[in-house]
C-alpha cells in the first residue's frame, strides 16, 4: 500500500475509534479524567508488552539513550497534550476546539522542511491549506452557538495542544530512521505506563478511577482493553505512512477525520436514533456538503 491510502485508512480506523470514544465518554465515563488514564494505561500495557515480546524475540534491542529518549517522546507529549485539551474543553465548546486542532498540517509541513528539507508543488501545498481549512469549519458546524466562530481566550492553549501532537509525529518519523514500524510504535506509547502510574499518586486521580471502577467494573476494564486495542489499528496504519511518505502530506490526510466522523454518525444515527450523541446546532445541510467538497478537493490536490 501507498502512503496516501495507509494515511486515508488510519484517518478513516480513527473516525471509528473517535465515535465509539464519544459513545465511552458521555454514557460511561462523564468525568474529563477518567477516560484519558485508562487510554493512556492500556496503550501503556500494549506498547510496553509488544517491546517485551519483540525482545524475548531477538527483534527488539534497547537503542542508546538519545535515541530511547526521542523515540519515547511522543508518548510524553501525546499525554500532556491530552491534558491541554482537556483543559480547553471545560474552558470552551467541543467544537471550537476540534477546529483548531485540524490545524496540526500546518505545523506538520513546517517540522517536515525543517527537519527532512521537504518541499512539495505548488498544489500539494494548496491542497493542504484547502483540507485543513474545511476540515476546521466542518468541526465547527458541530457547535450549539452561532458564537462558536468568535476567537477565545483558550486559543493558544488550543494550538499549543495541537503542536505537541504534530512534534510528537516528527519525533515517530525520526525514530522510524533506526527502528522498523513496530518498535517505533511500541517506543512511541510506552512512556504512557509510567504517566498512568505516577498519576496514580495523585489522590485525586485515585478518587476518580476507584469511582469509575465501582461504577461500572464488570465492563470498564475490558471495554476499555478492547477499545484501545482497536486504536492499535489507526496508530500503527499512520506509523507506517510516515515512514513511506512525506510528514506534511500523511498528516493533511489523516486530519480528514472529521469527514469520517460525520458521515459516521449520520450512518450510526440513522440506524439506531440517539446512539452517537450529537450536540443541538447540527448546522445547514448545504454548507456541510460544500465543506465535504472541499476537503476531497484538497486530497486529491494532494495527489496530483
């Protein structure tokens, strides 16, 4: 497979996993923090396990200790991005905040000159702007409030947020100079166990996910196992890419989630009514559809 269509194919897995995390979050684990520590705890286990097998295996030796370091940063910032966005979401609407989180093309392309020298056509680079910016205002139709288009106060935490995640992409692409795409991506998640472990010292962290624990144990903790065991599959799909393409253009592609996302819930919706909560401003249909047309444009510049 190409980079393009393991990209369009992690975006697309990762639209399943974002629905199902959605369905998780409002009808389970309502608190902000429960639902990130066992993403992150089980991530941990499976990255740290897959390393502990490949060893056993003879295909997995531990690398020098700058090169540990790089590659266990992801992990770091993925966590601590988290954090900021969840932050921002009790600051502001959902919505608002997935809009500028599309953004992370933009800085994609920027570490990607930097660091690899990458430069593209003229029209890659339109194709990105043209997706991102779609993508943007297709997550803003999602918000309840015609405000929802106003900047706020939490825009830098927002884009802070957002650069994390793109610096932990070129950090996976760096790592993926040394390591095939299963150590990278076994490196890339394992600094999340020691995350969970050290949140555990926090007596209010504890608090939560004891509650969460006796509030629903007989189906949380397998739930969640096989959950993020699923969003093994977009991560590993996107690992890949990066190996075989561009930082700035595997990223433009997997950012089309929320093309996924929508055409997901409407699915979902329409079949079972209520299934995948949806906030109450679902926006005009006509503006949607050109939204739509718009991001498909941009991939296919992409290509071209």
């Amino acid at each position: 497979m190409s980079w393009f269509s393991l990209a369009l194919s992690s975006a697309f897995s990762n639209s399943v996993v974002n629905v199902i995390d959605k369905i998780v979050v409002e009808r389970y684990l309502r608190d902000r923090w429960s639902f990130p520590f066992f993403m992150a705890a089980f991530l941990g286990v499976y990255g740290v396990g897959l390393l502990a097998v490949r060893g056993a295996l003879g295909w997995f030796r531990i690398p020098p200790a700058p090169v540990l370091a790089v590659a266990l940063l992801p992990g770091v910032l993925h966590y601590v991005s988290s954090v900021l966005y969840t932050r921002t979401l009790v600051l502001t609407d959902a919505a608002t905040v997935a809009a500028i989180t599309q953004t992370a093309p933009l800085f994609a392309v920027v570490w990607g000159w930097l660091v690899f020298g990458e430069l593209f056509r003229p029209l890659s680079y339109l194709g990105i702007v043209l997706s991102v910016c779609c993508s943007a205002l297709l997550s803003m139709e999602q918000a309840p409030h015609a405000r929802r288009r106003a900047l706020n106060p939490v825009l830098l935490m927002t884009l802070a947020s957002t650069m994390l995640r793109s610096l932990g992409d070129l950090f996976i692409k760096v790592t993926l100079g040394g390591q095939d795409y299963w150590n990278t991506f076994g490196l890339s998640r394992a600094a999340l166990l020691p995350i969970t472990g050290l949140l555990l010292l926090n007596r209010d962290h504890r608090r939560l996910v004891l509650g969460a624990l006796r509030a629903q144990g007989p189906v949380l903790l397998p739930g969640m196992a096989a959950l993020e065991l699923l969003a093994i599959v977009p991560l590993l799909l996107s690992t890949i890419a990066f190996a075989l393409g561009p930082l700035g253009l595997v990223s433009a592609v997997r950012y089309t989630t929320p093309l996924f996302v929508l055409g997901m819930t409407g699915l979902l919706n329409g079949l079972r009514p209520g299934l995948v909560p949806e906030p109450g401003g679902r926006g005009h249909l006509l503006r949607r559809v050109l939204l739509t047309v718009g991001i498909l444009a941009g991939v296919v510049l992409l290509r071209a």
